[in-house]
C-alpha cells in the first residue's frame, strides 16, 4: 500500500509521462500474491484496456487512479516506469505495455488493489470486502479541526494509542505506518501515548501535524525512503525513519529509537517524544 504523499508524486509523474500513450498489452497476476486485489478475473484486463489511451490521472481517496477512456484503473501498489527497451521485472502483479514500447509494472507491498472498471460502474469494479474508503484525505479542505474532533468522538478512541488513532483502521485516508513518524515527531507525541492523556493543546498540535507534515512530504515528492514512478527517492528528507535511526534527534540531540510496537516500527525520540 501505498501511503498519501507518494500517491500524489506518483499520481502527478503517471499523468505527465503517459498521458496520451496507447495501451497495447496487459498482464494482471503474473505473480500471484495472496493480498492483491483485482476487480473480478484478472485474465479480463486485456480485453478491458488494450486499445485505450490513457487520459490523465489523479489521486482518490489514496489511491492513484489512471483513466484510460471509459475504463478506469485505480491503484494502491507502488508503480514503476519502463523506457522502451528497459529490462521489466521479473515478478509483478500488473504490467500495463504501450504501443512505443514502454510499460509500467506493479508490484504489491503488504497488500494493495488494481481494480479495473468502467467509469461509473464502480459498484461492480471495487470488491464490497475491499470497498475503498470514502473519508476526506488530511490533504483535502474538508479535513479540517472539527472533522478531525469528529473523529476522536464520542471518546470511542481514548483508550487508543497515538499510533492506533493515526494509523489504523484506515482512520484516516492516506495515513499509514510510515508517514505517522515524522507526523508524531512534529507534534512532540509518543507514538504510544494514549489519546485519552492528551491535552487539547496537543491534540491540535496532532491535528496540525497531519496537515503540514503530509502537505510537506507530498510537496517534496514523498519521502527519501519511498520510490517514485523513476525509481528515484523522493525529495523529502524523513527525520524519524531507518534512515535516522541511531542519529541525534535535531530538535533535542537525544539518539533517535526504533521499536517493534502494532505490526511495524515506529521511530521516535525519548527526549521531546515523551510518554
Ligand atoms: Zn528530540
């Protein structure tokens, strides 16, 4: 899955490198994945889309969606561009060929869907046991505090982690175990603070978090330990992330700690990330 600042980087790169281009092969599961979802039999994705230019591309609640004419293919999974001529990978579990010759491969991380459907019918492209989420993205205006209360409310979630608030859930459009480091840094929370301590001062400060840190990393073009649609890092320099870990925190100088907690690392600094 991919997280929100990389579906905007991949989803502006998608747009700018293969507007126009016409779809001239499809190969769905090539390499079967137990958590890669499809909208019905994958083997039908040729006869959905060879033939179709694409016509732009956006991001929808997270998710990177390539329209291609009437047929729509909506994304979760990292992408990778391929020049004509460029070796492809060996696994995938969707690669998308066009007429000169370039493609681009997806390949699952964790989990992530590909769905493929015809604009406006997509009751019967997205899976009911996947059905996408329809909340507004911290990068979007209807995100805003008192939404950001709605959420917190009626104190369902005071017995939760910061990180269990955040992360899980899919709470929260977007918001995922990676981009949550840098989010709790900024706000000076520990990722196992539980919600019901904080004050209302920190909760704004959580909330404001959100909005610039992934307002910033998707400005950047996502983060440094994410791939972009080139296979380059993006340009957001992680302060909480493996690529720190062990360093002075530069906010306080303490060493930064990484610690197995809720199915993944969290990064976080004992000195200003108290709990
Ligand atoms: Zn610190």
């Amino acid at each position: 899955m991919i997280e929100l600042p990389e579906s905007y980087a991949l989803a502006e790169q998608v747009k700018k490198t293969l507007t126009g281009k016409r779809i001239s092969n499809v190969v769905a599961n090539h390499s079967p994945h137990g958590f890669a979802w499809f909208s019905g039999d994958p083997a039908d994705y040729p006869a959905k889309l060879v033939g179709k230019n694409v016509t732009g591309a956006h991001v929808w609640s997270g998710n990177v969606r390539i329209e291609a004419e009437e047929m729509r293919l909506q994304i979760s999974t990292p992408m990778r561009y391929h020049a004509p001529g460029e070796k492809r990978p060996a696994k995938h579990q969707l690669l998308i060929q066009f007429e000169d010759g370039s493609a681009i491969s997806c390949t699952v991380q964790m989990w992530g869907c590909m769905f493929c459907y015809e604009v406006g019918h997509e009751s019967e492209g997205i899976p009911i046991a996947c059905s996408t989420n329809t909340n507004p993205s911290p990068l979007e205006d209807e995100f805003d505090f008192p939404y950001f209360c709605r959420l917190a409310e009626p104190g369902g979630t005071n017995a939760l982690s910061a990180k269990a608030f955040l992360a899980t859930e899919q709470r929260i459009v977007g918001l995922g175990n990676g981009v949550l480091q840098d989010i709790l840094w900024t706000a000076k929370i520990h990722p196992k603070r539980v919600m019901g301590t904080l004050s209302d001062a920190e909760f704004r400060c959580m909330f404001d978090a959100v909005k610039t840190v992934l307002r910033d990393m998707a400005a950047q073009g996502g983060r440094d330990t994410e791939r972009d649609l080139f296979g380059m890092p993006g340009g957001y320099r992680t302060v909480m992330s493996r690529k720190t870990v062990g360093n002075p925190c530069p906010r306080c100088g303490e060493t930064i700690r990484k610690e197995a907690y809720l199915g993944g690392s969290i990064y976080y600094c004992p000195g200003c990330q108290g709990l």
